[in-house]
C-alpha cells in the first residue's frame, strides 16, 4: 500500500520588491554609473565640510543675522527659479576656480598669499552660496533634476556622518574649540 501524499504547503508569496528596487531596473545603466560617480565624488567634499563647519558655522551665522543678507535673501526668494540656479552657477564659476589659484599660489612658494585666498575663497563660496541656497531652496525643488541632487545630497550627507560618527566627532570638536577660545580669553586680560 503507498502511503497518501501529504498536501502541498500553500507556496510563500513572491518576494515583492522595493519600489527602489524597481526604480533602479528602469534606471539606464549609464545614468546609474553617473549617480554613482556622482556620489563618490561628493563623498570626500560632505567629509570636509562635515569636519570643518563647527569651526565655520559662528562666523556664517552672524553674517546670515545681518540685515544687508537678510535683505539679499529675500531678494532671491522673490526671482524665478531659472534666476536662482543662474545666480548659483555664476558663483561658482567666479568663487570655485579662485581655491585652485589659491593652491597654485601655494604650490608656487606663496603659502602666506595662497592661504589667504584659499581660506577668504573658502568664506565667500559659504556665504554667498549658503545665502543663495537656502533663499532659493523651495525653488530649485521644483526642477526635478535639481531636487534629485537636493535629496541626494542630503542622504548622503546623512549616511557618512552615522556610518562615521561624525556626530561623535564633531561634539569633541566643539568642546576643543570652545577650550581653546576660553584660553585665548584667558591671555587676552
């Protein structure tokens, strides 16, 4: 006699896939390799800027209070978004290639001159950029490959401080630099 043949286990559903997931198989393959490229080319640039804005962020807060940029900003509020991205193109086309002046003068044997324009280029593109960003930033969300950069950026920003700790890293860099201004004080009296 043949024993009876056990039902058949009801089948598990597919698994179902992330709408990421169905995304990135209607993604092109060259612009998937451009994100990619993209995003390991700003990796390095949010790494420095993450590290260097405690030391930065005082200094762009007080010009940001001043009304002569409050005034600026609201005039960029008030321009289309074409108006804004030419603004944001146009600063950094004159600001950007004066930090690579900058590290020729240095390389050159000017260290003092080419310091100097590094860290003042440096200033300028934060607070002329910032400005212009944050003024226009409902604006550009509103171009979709704009807002793509936007959303990027941000997340990538946000992935490489938690898998750093930058976090971490930046609340010890407060704490010194607050020292260090308590000890310059100190000789100052």
């Amino acid at each position: 006699m043949v024993p009876p043949v056990p039902p058949a286990a009801p089948s598990s559903p597919p698994p179902r896939r992330s709408a990421r997931d169905s995304a990135a198989r209607r993604t092109p393959p060259l612009l998937r390799a451009l994100g990619i490229l993209f995003r390991l080319l700003c990796t390095p640039l949010i790494l420095l800027d993450e590290l260097v804005r405690p030391l930065y962020r005082p200094l762009i807060a007080r010009l940001a209070a001043l009304r002569i940029m409050r005034t600026f900003e609201h005039w960029i509020a008030a321009r289309s978004v074409t108006t804004i991205l030419v603004l944001l193109v146009v600063a950094y086309v004159t600001i950007e290639p004066l930090k690579l002046v900058a590290l020729v003068w240095i390389a050159d044997g000017w260290p003092k001159a080419g310091s100097v324009l590094f860290l003042l280029a440096y200033l300028i593109s934060f607070v002329i950029i910032e400005r212009i960003y944050s003024a226009g930033r409902s604006k550009l969300m509103t171009v979709p490959w704009m807002a793509w950069v936007i959303v990027t950026l941000t997340t990538l920003r946000d992935r490489v401080v938690a898998a750093l700790r930058l976090d971490r890293l930046k609340t010890a860099l407060r704490r010194r630099v607050r020292e260090v201004r308590r000890s310059l004080a100190r000789l100052w009296r």
